[in-house]
C-alpha cells in the first residue's frame, strides 16, 4: 500500500469513525465520507464494509441506490441548474441548454478537464427567483442565458488549469 | 397458538401452520399461485407481485408470499382482478426480457430454424436460451396465460454478458430482477458475493463496482444459479444441453454426503448437478466441488478396456487375460505381502467385497482407504467413547450456541458443512471459535481466532481445559453422571499454567480464558476438527483433548452437540464401517479378537488373517522396505503424490482399477477400467453416518466395471467362494446382515432417503444423535493432556514455518483482474506477514520484495508486511478466486481431485528487492 494510499485510508476511516451519531449505519458511513471528501473512492466503500461487518457489496448496494453519491472525484466547481416546476415554466431549459453549451457537456457530468460538475437539482428552494442556477453554493436567480453563460464562462477562465487531483 | 389455521382458499378450506404466508399455505395445498421471487427456503420478498391475490374484508391486492395466513381468511386467487393485476405484472416483467415466444402459443412445437410466424428475431426465441425448458418465466407465462395480444418488442438492456469469470455465465440481459441470487447468496450463504445495484427502473443485479466475481467474495457454489428462474445465471459447461433424464445421488467429491440432481443428456454425458432440497445433509446446497467437478465422468480418455504389462508395455486386453494375469501374479504373494487400497469414492459394496477380498482371499488384514492417512480423527474418538462416527448432525449445527473449529479448512474440504454455522452465526450470533494457523475463510466469521504456533495445538486446547477447570465452568452434573478420571485430567493439567500455555504457543492467556468462559456458557456447542497440519504423533492427543472438553462441558449426546471429525475421503467413513480398515472387520469388530473372526469368518465360510493389518501410511512404508509386494489400489487419490507414487511403483505385483491412464495406472502391472461414480449404483456412508443411494446416471460405455464386481470376479477366478454377487443391493443386504447399525437398511429403504446409523430394525428411523442415552454402562474416561513436547526442529536452512491462508475477500488489498485466454485471473502482489524481530533479524522492512522458498523448491514472492503476530511464523493469505480460475483452466481430467490444500512447510525468505 503506498503513502498516498493509506493516507485516504486514515482520511476515510477518520470520517467514518467521528460521526456525529450514537450509532452508524452504512448509510451514514456513506455520508460522512462523501461530506469529507466530496466522493466515494473504491477505498471508501471497502473501508464502510471493514467498519460496518458487512461486504463490499453490502455497502455498493447502498451507494449505488442513492443518485446524490458520486463515484468520480467532483469538478472544481459545482454548478446546478434548477429544472423544478416553477424554474421549468420560467424558461429553465433555456438556461441548462446555454450552460451545458458552455460546458460542452450533453447531460448531468464532469466536463473532460474535470474542471466543472454539472448537476440538476430539481428545487433549490428559491422559485421566487427563478429560473436560478447555483455555482459553488451560491444562488443566483433571475437567470437569463447570457447570464448563465458569463456565470459558467467565467469559471472556466478564472480557472484554466484543472490538472490537478481531487480527494487523492 | 394453535397447531393449524383453517382458512378458505378458493371455495376451498384448507389447513396451514401458524407462521405460514398464503403462497407457502397454498402450495402445501396445492393450489397453484404463481410466483418468481419467492423461493422456498428464503425469506419472503414480495419484488415480483406474481402472487397477488384478493382477501375478502382486506383491501386491494396483497402478495400472498407476504401475508401471512390468518384464522378463517377467505382468500381469492382467481378473481377477475387479481388475473388483471397479475397479467399487468408479467407484462411489465416481459417487457425487458425477450418475450416473442413466452406468449405464443407455438411455443412447444418450434425449432430454432423453424419459420416464425411472428417474426421473433432468432436470438429472442426461447429456444436459443440456455435456460429453455427449465424456465420458470415461461411456464408461469404459460400458466397465468398471456397470449399474443403483447408486441414482440421489448427494450434490451445491451449489456455486456460476463463469461469471463470461472465456472458461471451471467447474462443480466435476461435478469427480472427478483432479487432470488442475491437472496440466496446472503441469506443461504452468508456470502453477499453479489448485491442489489443502482434502483427503480434500472436496479440490477451486480457486484461492488462490477467487480469480477473473483475478487467479490464469491464462493463459487452455484446456489445462485439453481435459484435463478430465467436464462440469466447458467453453468458454462454443457450451458446449451438438455437434460434427457435424471437422477438423484450423492456428491462424490467429499464425506459430507449432498444430494444432488444429476441432468444426463441424450448422449448419456452427465451435464449438470443441482442440489436437492430435500437432501438432508445439504438442503439444496452444493459447493464448488460438487457444482463444477463431476464431468470427469464425461472424459474421453477414461478407461473402456484392461491394460496388461505385457514387455514393459501396457497393452489392451479382455477381462479373461486381465484377470487370470492377476490370479497368476497375486499368487505368490498371499498373506501379509499383500495390500488393498480402497478409493475414497469407492462405495460401500465397493469397500465391503475389497475388505472381503483382501481378508478371505489373499488372507491379508492390510486393507484402507487411500485417503485415510489420519485414521487417528476417530480413533481418538473411540478411544474414550467408543464411537467411530461424528456424533452428531450436520444440520443441527443450525442449532448450537457455538462452534469450535480446529484446524480444518472447512468451507474448501467440507464446503456445506460451513453452512450452517455461517447461517447461524449471521441469523442469530451463533458463537464461533476458530483454532487455526492459518488464515481460512471461518476466520472471517469467528468471534475468536486463536492463532497458535504450528505443532502446539495439544497445548492450546490443554490451556482452554486448564481455564474452563480453574475457572470451574464445567458441567457438573454431566461430569459426576457420566465421566470418570476428571482428577487425573486436573492433575495433568497441573503443569499447563497458561502462562506457560502462551509462552508455547504464542496465543494470549485472555484469548484463552476468553475461549473457555465462551465454549463453556454457550451450550450446546459442537466441535469440528480435520486435524490439518497436525503433526502424526500429536494427533490422538489433540483428538484426546477435544474429547476432554466436549465432555466437560457435556457436549456429548445432545441435540446440536458434539464432535465431528472431518474425515477427507468421500466414503472413508462407510469404508470403516464396513470393515475396510486394518484393523477393524464389519461393524468395527476388532480384527485381533478371536471370538469376532470366528464370527464374521462362520458368516464368509472362511477363516479370517489374524496378523494386524497396514493402514495406507504403513502399506507405502511397507512397500519401502520390501515388506509389501503386491497391491491393489482402486482410484486415484489426492494423497498420492510423488512420494507415493514411487512407493506403489516399487510393488512387484500391482494391479490398478482406474477411471483414467492416471501417473498410478501408469505403473501397474495391470490396470482394470473402473467405472465412475455415474456408472456405479450403490451406497455412500457421510461423516455425519448418513447412508445414502449412488444411483446410476449413465450406462458403462464399455467394459469398464465397478470395484465389487471386478472383484467378485477375481476370487471366482481366483477359486474361492462367496462372491458370487448378482448385484449391488445383494452385496449391501450382505453387509447389513452382519453388522448391527445398518441391519435396518436396504437398498430399497435408502431409495426412500438417507438414513444414518446406527439403525438396528427395518422400521427404525436412524439416529442422528449418538449417545443420547447416555454413555453406555462405564462412564466416558477422560484422558489426561500430556505435557507440551518441544517444538520441532525445523531444517536450519529453512527455518521459518510458513501459514499459508485462503479466503473468499479481500477487500484491502490492491489487485487487478486481466484476461489470459479469455478468462479472468486475478494479478496482484501477494503479502507475507512476518513478525518485527524476525524482520530485523534478516534485515527486512516493510515493503520489501521477498522470496518465500520452501523445501518442495516451490518460490513465491510476496511483500513483506511486519503484522506477523510470532516469530518464526510467517503467513501469506491468498484469495479463493485465484484458486478458482486455476481450477477452471486445470486440464485434468478429473479436476477437483486434487484441489491444492494449505499446508504449513518449512521456508527461508530471501530479499530480493529493497522497498
């Protein structure tokens, strides 16, 4: 096992070993490590079944059930694009198709420099606002597409490099 | 609660027992619900909904294998909406598994080139499915009744079918997802090798990251398979072919006796084996062995002719000159000079004429089983209660408090007898201690792993009755009533302070105490032990010390109680039974008590050898010395190896009955087709002395014979009465007469199922339990535990001693799965952990490449991890998936004879790389 390796180890074990809670459950486990690192590497996974006595498949069968774990390191940036009811009416399909242009992606995903997440979310809770997207946590709403766009745009340029590793 | 439930069934009243769902209520009654997820056995589930029916007063339509059965139910299975809802459901199932042919009503007359009216693409018809015909989709199609008003199209999921992995082919393509495969694997299991992947639409049967099967923890029984209702898990081998017949009978791949399914096709070739369920030493369950081992009864290189020696060469020859070339040349060499050695698959009519042969004809007691090379497992046994059997029952393990298991590599040599301790203990905590060097799969499960030094067992287990004594956690009662010598064993254990016990075998006094206090409290508890490893003179002792402890914790003679010896041929334990044993005639009859050769030899119309006999350890030593000049082996056998095999070729005379032209045949004078376990009709005996039917599959292809008969023949030839044996059921009625504990059996009462001994009168019903009456008239005498010998010297060129370790996961370690020649292997770096002051000794750290060299020769590399928990021990644990993918690419003809063990040898380590 190399340095690196039983580094993430000890960072995944320290996750699941401080939960909060009186008692753990996979599903828990699961959760702290991805609060912790952003995603699940392999190691996680067999690190949840070690802690709770049950297989690695045990463990895959939770994780997989659940679309909010991601497997992959996330980008640098997050960005969501809301697509609830009320963004919905208010144009938001205009926005995501603008964002994913300017992502260059065609669905939910990483962009190949592994620079920016794509997500939709189906409300983020300000449908006053709408159409609205969040990047990196924050809200901004009354979108229109020019907007969205310079948003996204100017991730990428504020951030040309993307080379370097997440969580690892 | 009451006994029985009296509901209503479709205007029907029926009877159920309190606890059953309606699905299991209506099946004993038999009244047909449809169903697919629900597999009797398992837990309910309720994924599939075939089985829904209408409850009066209830609301909607409940799963009948969900609801359980209540007092005056009125339960409805054929109203209109239930039909309605029912056809809904198969046709959401059928709408992503082919389905042009499920519901068409042509389906029993089409050929896979026959012109489709519908236009179903050839590789959607049925009859290109592997599964076709044994398909339980289909006929609950056909039964709920779905014609062709459904398209034909349906969405293919295109997913890569898995071929690669060892022994399986699984084409989720076909999956419906009822989840039976994952059910079967976790709860029957205990494996959870497979899981539940992703939900809702695209949930899916998978493993963690669609890891290969070799490195998820499979075990590669096959439950999965025999539980799966479609095309979607198969067999590779024979995956296409269909069953002509079958037949039920017993694994022949080792002593705990499964029942099996055997599919024989038109050509007569054994194509599938699928546990019984209502085999009682298996429950369905089949291993590795018993699934994936048996087409050795299929090879084109087996043997249809005798072969004579005749100028050094071994040349095709009739039975007649076969068998007079023996009679000429066993001749010389009657008495003492002459051996037999039975094949641990040999039947029990097999071992009974073998026995009879050596003793009346040759006049030599040296008969055994070529597997039996530590007859000291149930000598030890018998020494102190005079039993020469497990005491106990397989299954009834379900039922202990606890399980103790020394030194056995259980789930490879005796996979299913793991079963129901891994069930217990995953169900309901059922304690397991395991005594063991090495690292093997119970260890994963037990609660205690006390790892001693190799050679200091005895101790180990003399500490555990030294704690439980000081202690005083014994059985009182059971002691006082029912042994004697309790102050001698006191007193021999006087000098076994633990102290000194860890000091000797390197595991810590809590462990200890901590083993005790547990085996002690937690009754019944069981006692499983195969005495691997285990050096030849300590093992009636350490036998002796088992015994000790069962007894002391009155785990003798009671329900899932007692001790089991893991005996390793299939039917070592009948071949005992029926006297092929050196020093036992039929029914375990001493061979050097007069009065019981002058019974069994009135009974033969002869007189019997009164000279001991060599057990298979002695004949090869014998043969060695020139003492043994001529032997008759039957089979191959996994304890002949290279040592022995020179041995055999040093006979004057030897003759081999053989499936194939093995290394053994090869040095014979004479060798003798035998037929195979398929061919054969008879009897096996298993360890846990149930008595249960070989039945044949297949037809001799030629002229190849079974052991009894080419024996019977031999001594016709040979001049001497008694063997004039018409069939096998004769020579088992023959057996049976002479000895008490299968007096109550035939060959047409086995054919009704197995039965185990002692069963004195026909209308007996057998005894899984001996000594439930208590231990006869004396009491059982403890034996007091010799003090710890001085460890063996090891050859001071090798001198470290090397645990080797086998286990279904490991999920810590970093490995890769490649493709050589299309099948999956697992590529990895192994590890050998050795202990810190012997790493500083060879100037070894952590990370280092090592070359571990044993005195076989054999080198592997590992990286040196400094976990090792004693000096001089170092061990490397591999995983059961790298032995699985060597198993599939094996080309013997017979590959599971000779599944490599884990035996701890001598090694030096040599550095050949620094971190």
């Amino acid at each position: 096992m190399t340095h690196q390796q039983s580094a993430l180890r000890e960072r995944i074990r320290q996750a699941i070993t401080t939960q909060p809670q009186s008692f753990s459950t996979i599903l828990s486990s699961l959760l702290a490590v991805q609060d912790a690192l952003g995603w699940l590497p392999e190691e996680a996974i067999e690190e949840v079944a070690a802690h709770s006595g049950g297989t690695v498949n045990d463990v895959w069968a939770v994780a997989s059930f659940y679309t909010n774990f991601r497997f992959t390191p996330p980008g640098r940036h997050v960005v969501e694009v809301c697509w609830g009811p009320t963004c919905h009416l208010k144009g938001a399909q205009a926005i995501l198709d603008e964002v994913q242009r300017a992502l260059g992606l065609e669905h939910e995903g990483d962009t190949s420099d592994g620079g920016v997440s794509l997500k939709y979310n189906t409300c983020l809770g300000a449908c006053s606002q709408g159409p609205v997207i969040m990047v990196d946590h924050a809200i901004m709403g009354n979108m229109t597409s020019a907007h969205a766009h310079e948003a996204v745009a100017r991730l990428d340029k504020s951030d040309g490099n993307h080379a370097s590793q997440h969580g690892a | 609660m009451p006994d029985e439930i009296t509901f209503t069934i479709d205007g029907v009243q029926v009877k159920a027992k309190p606890g059953q769902t309606i699905l299991q209520a209506a099946i004993d009654a038999g009244v047909y619900i449809p169903y697919l997820c629900y597999f009797p056995g398992m837990k309910p589930y309720g994924a599939c909904r075939a089985c829904l029916v209408e409850v009066e007063g209830g609301r909607g339509a409940p799963a009948s294998c969900t609801t359980p059965v209540a007092p005056n139910m009125v339960v409805k299975s054929d109203t209109p909406l239930v039909k309605a809802l029912r056809k809904g459901v198969l046709e959401l199932l059928m709408s992503e598994h082919p389905h042009g042919c499920l519901s068409c009503h042509r389906i029993e007359l089409c050929g896979p080139q026959d012109i489709c009216l519908r236009h179903v693409r050839v590789t959607d018809r049925c009859v290109v499915c592997p599964k076709n015909e044994r398909c339980e989709l289909k006929d609950t199609v056909r039964l709920v009744g779905i014609s062709m008003e459904l398209p034909t199209s349906y969405n293919y999921r295109n997913l890569p079918i898995h071929t690669q992995d060892p022994f399986y082919d699984r084409d989720y393509n076909l999956c419906i997802v009822c989840a039976r495969c994952v059910r079967a694997c976790d709860e029957l299991r205990g494996d959870d090798a497979i899981c539940m992947v992703e939900r809702s639409g695209k949930a899916l049967v998978g493993t963690s990251r669609g890891t290969s099967l070799l490195e998820s923890g499979c075990e590669f029984c096959g439950a999965c398979i025999d539980v799966c209702p479609v095309g979607a898990l198969v067999e590779r081998d024979y995956k296409w072919e269909k069953a002509a017949h079958s037949v039920y009978t017993t694994c022949p791949n080792c002593a705990v006796g499964c029942q099996m399914k055997l599919e024989v096709d038109r050509w007569q070739r054994v194509i599938r084996a699928v546990g019984d369920w209502n085999g009682e030493a298996n429950h369905g369950q089949l291993c590795y062995r018993g699934k994936f081992g048996l087409d050795f009864a299929n090879k084109a290189e087996q043997l249809h002719y005798p072969l004579v020696r005749r100028d050094g060469r071994l040349v095709e020859a009739t039975w007649e000159e076969a068998l007079d070339v023996i009679a000429q040349g066993l001749a010389p060499h009657k008495g003492e000079a002459y051996a037999l050695l039975a094949s641990p698959r040999s039947t029990n009519e097999d071992a009974y004429v073998a026995q009879k042969f050596a003793r009346t004809v040759m006049g030599s007691n040296s008969v055994d089983t070529s597997t039996d090379s530590r007859p000291e497992l149930v000598l030890g046994l018998a020494d102190m209660l005079g039993v020469h059997a497990a005491t106990g029952s397989t299954w009834q393990l379900l039922g202990a408090r606890c399980t103790l298991v020394v030194n056995s590599n259980t789930t490879e040599d005796h996979n299913v007898m793991a079963v129901p301790i891994k069930q217990a203990h995953r169900k309901n905590g059922q304690k397991v201690i395991v005594v063991d060097p090495r690292e093997v799969e119970l260890t994963r499960y037990a609660d205690l792993w006390l790892r001693p030094r190799p050679g200091t067992e005895v101790a180990l287990i003399g500490g555990i009755l030294r704690a439980l004594l000081d202690e005083s956690l014994e059985d009182k009662d059971f002691v006082y009533k029912s042994c004697e010598g309790i102050e001698e064993l006191t007193r021999s254990l006087a000098h076994l302070d633990l102290v000194r016990v860890e000091g000797v075998t390197g595991v810590p006094q809590a462990s200890i105490r901590q083993a005790a206090r547990l085996f002690a409290k937690e009754r019944p508890g069981a006692i499983l032990y195969a005495l691997d490893n285990v050096a030849s003179e300590d093992r009636l002792a350490l036998v002796h010390a088992l015994v000790d402890l069962a007894l002391l914790t009155g785990n003798v003679g009671k329900p899932s109680s007692g001790l089991f010896p893991l005996r390793s041929g299939t039917n070592e334990q009948g071949a005992w039974d029926v006297g092929c044993a050196p020093s036992f005639l039929p029914g375990y009859r001493p061979v050097a008590d007069a009065a019981a050769r002058d019974e069994v030899g009135k009974a033969w119309g002869a007189s019997l050898p009164s000279a001991p006999g060599l057990g298979v350890r002695s004949v090869l030593a014998g043969l060695r010395e020139g003492r043994v000049k001529a032997v008759q082996v039957i089979g191959d056998s996994p304890t002949f190896d290279a040592e022995a095999l020179d041995a055999l070729s040093q006979a004057q005379f030897l003759v081999v009955h053989e499936h194939f032209l093995s290394d053994l045949a090869k040095r014979a004078n004479v060798v003798l087709p035998l037929s195979t376990f398929a061919q054969a009709q008879g009897s096996y005996t298993s360890l846990e002395r149930r008595v249960q039917l070989v039945r044949r599959a297949r037809s001799a292809r030629a002229e190849e014979q079974p052991a009894w008969r080419a024996l019977a023949q031999l001594a016709q030839r040979m001049g001497v009465k008694g063997f004039e044996y018409q069939d096998p059921g004769q020579v088992f009625g023959e057996l049976a007469a002479l000895m008490p504990a299968y007096r109550g059996l035939s060959h047409e009462r086995l054919s009704k199922g197995g039965v185990q001994w002692p069963c004195p009168e026909e209308g007996h019903s057998g005894t899984p339990v001996l000594l439930a009456e208590g231990l006869g008239a004396g009491k059982a005498k403890l034996t007091p535990v010799e003090s710890p010998k001085a460890p063996r010297e090891s050859p001071a060129e090798y001198p470290l001693l090397l645990a080797p370790g086998r286990v279904l996961a490991q999920t810590q370690r970093e490995m890769q799965v490649v493709s050589v020649e299309g099948l999956n292997r697992v590529q990895r770096d192994e590890v050998v952990e050795l202990h810190p002051s012997d790493a500083a000794a060879l100037g070894v750290a952590a990370g280092d490449m090592l070359e571990v060299a044993a005195t076989s020769g054999a080198r592997i590399r590992a990286v040196a991890s400094l976990t090792g928990q004693l000096p001089g021990v170092v061990s490397i644990t591999t995983l059961f998936g790298q032995l699985a993918s060597q198993l599939q690419a094996s080309s013997a003809p017979d590959r599971m004879l000779r599944v490599p063990g884990l035996e701890v040898v001598p090694v030096r380590l040599e550095k050949v790389a620094a971190s």
